[in-house]
C-alpha cells in the first residue's frame, strides 16, 4: 500500500520507533496522526513537521481513553488507513521482581493496547475494503531470556495478534505486518531502567539499529505488504533457531542471559 496520500496513526509517536516510523511516513507524503500520553513531544513532533501532522494525547492502554481517541480522529475527518502500533514499554525483571500492578501494565501496552486501537480502527478499514496493521515486536516473541517474565510473554501475545489478525482480515483488504527487532537505539533501555543488563550475551552479537532504520523498513514493508519485517537480518539466524533447536536455542540465552544465582544447569 502507497503511503503517499494516506492516513498513518501511530502509537508511541512521541519516541523511539514510534516518532521515527511517523517522519518517514511523512516524508512520503502520509498525513500522520501522532499518538502518545505526553503533550510536549508529541506538540513539538507535530508543528515540527507541519502541514499533515496531527497529534492526539491518548493512553493507548484504557478502553475508554482509546474510545475517545477513535471518536476525535472521526471528528477531526480523518479515516485512518495504516495503524503502526508502537507504543510499548516495560522493565526487564523477573516474577518476583515485579509488582503486580506492574505486569498488569505490560500487559496493557503493548498488548491490550494494539488490541484495542486496532478494535477502533479497522472497521473503517473493512468498510473501504483497504487498510493495514503493523505490530511492532521484539525479538523476544521468537526466543525468549531470563529476567523478562512480564514483557515476553505480552510481546509474544502480540505476536498472537498479528497471526489471528492475518488469518480472521484475510481477503478482506486489509493485511498486517508484524516487525521483529533486535536491539534498536532508541530511548527504551533509558525509559525502563535496568533492562539492558538483562540482555544475553550471545544476543549482543545482533547489531544494534536505528529507528530511523527501521522506520524506513516498515514503510518499505507497508508499501510492498510484506507479512513480516525481520531487522536486522542478523534477527533471522535467531528466529530460525529458535523454530528449528528450540531447545539448544533456550539453553543458550539462558546460559548467557541473567540467571538465578544458584539455578541448576538441569531442569
Ligand atoms: N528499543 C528497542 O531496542 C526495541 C527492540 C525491540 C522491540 N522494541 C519494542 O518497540 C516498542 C517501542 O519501543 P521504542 O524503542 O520506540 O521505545 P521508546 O523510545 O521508549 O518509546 C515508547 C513510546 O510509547 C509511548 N507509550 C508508552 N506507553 C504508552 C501508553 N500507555 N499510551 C500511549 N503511548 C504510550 C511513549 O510515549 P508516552 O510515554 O508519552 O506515552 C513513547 O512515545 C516497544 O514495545 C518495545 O518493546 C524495542
């Protein structure tokens, strides 16, 4: 799908992934609408960028708040044609490490969030019979690590999104993207402290990227409506690995990764 002319709603606008996928849809000639709970970034984003910029402050995590979200961009006469759900965070730690409240939050966003901004969105898309839906993912959905109980398991429901999305719009119009990244420089290991460190060593030897990269790799993806986008191609090796050694694969971010002191080399 063209972005040229068409209406591009991202979530995690203000930041990140989220900021960079907004400018290169802009710069393609998408009007961009930018969504995120802070108002000053994603001000400046929008006057910043200009004509075709647009942002709405949304917790992208409430039902109610992406309700309202839907009914201000229909006021507004948007029709939104490409959805990007970018929002995202939460701390890497283990169970016990985390309070409830907080897995509870992870589970929002990303999750529930994409969940649900794709609820609001795709009935128009459906109705135009054209439309599509990126879901921005961590390498994590593929092979998951020690330490990071609460935000694999909410990056591996959205990889559950995404399948269920392209088999229930399949023929429709409508088609869906899932983006697979390894490390990206963005703001999100300053943004959810502690997390780095909990990255395996053996996952180090996947070069980082920049979101402006990846930026241009989902526009590329959403043009060409390519099912899903793996960055760098490195991510492919861990993805294959992970398909076909299951069990070497686990072993090795574990191995490598940030393991109970104490814990058992057997199961
Ligand atoms: N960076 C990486 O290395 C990497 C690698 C693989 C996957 N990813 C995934 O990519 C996604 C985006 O990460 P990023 O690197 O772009 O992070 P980031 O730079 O921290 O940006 C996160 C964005 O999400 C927004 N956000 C967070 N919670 C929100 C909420 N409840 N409602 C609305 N917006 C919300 C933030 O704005 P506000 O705080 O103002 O709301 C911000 O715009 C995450 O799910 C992350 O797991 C990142």
């Amino acid at each position: 799908m063209k972005l040229l002319g068409r209406t591009v709603l991202v979530t995690g606008a203000s930041s990140g992934i989220g900021e960079a996928v907004a400018r290169a849809a802009h710069a393609r000639g998408a009007t961009v609408l930018l969504v995120a709970r802070g108002e000053t970034k994603l001000k400046a984003l929008s006057e910043e960028l200009g004509i075709r910029a647009h942002y709405y402050t949304c917790d992208v995590g409430s039902e109610s708040a992406v309700s309202e979200l839907a009914a201000a961009v229909q006021a507004d006469g948007h029709s939104v044609d490409v959805l990007v759900n970018s929002a995202g965070s939460g701390r890497w730690v283990s169970i016990e490490d985390a309070p409830p409240s907080e897995l509870v939050d992870m589970a929002k966003v990303p999750y529930l969030a994409a969940l649900l901004t794709t609820r609001a969105f795709v009935p128009g898309m459906l109705s135009r019979r054209a439309g599509w839906i990126v879901t921005v993912n961590s390498g994590v959905s593929r092979a998951v690590w020690p330490g990071a109980v609460g935000y694999a398991s909410a990056r591996w429901a959205l990889r559950g999104l995404d399948l269920a999305l392209k088999s229930d719009l399949r023929g429709s119009g409508v088609g869906a993207t899932e983006v697979v990244l390894g490390t990206v420089s963005s703001s999100y290991f300053a943004n959810n402290p502690g997390s780095e460190d909990k990255l395996p060593k053996i996952a180090r030897i996947v070069p980082t990227v920049s979101p402006s990269q990846v930026a241009e790799g989902i526009c590329r993806a959403v043009e060409r409506r390519r099912g899903t986008l793996i960055m760098p191609w490195q991510m492919k090796f861990v993805s294959t690995s992970s398909q076909h050694f299951p069990r070497m694969n686990h072993f090795m971010l574990w191995l490598t990764g940030a393991r109970r002191k104490g814990a058992l080399l057997k199961r």
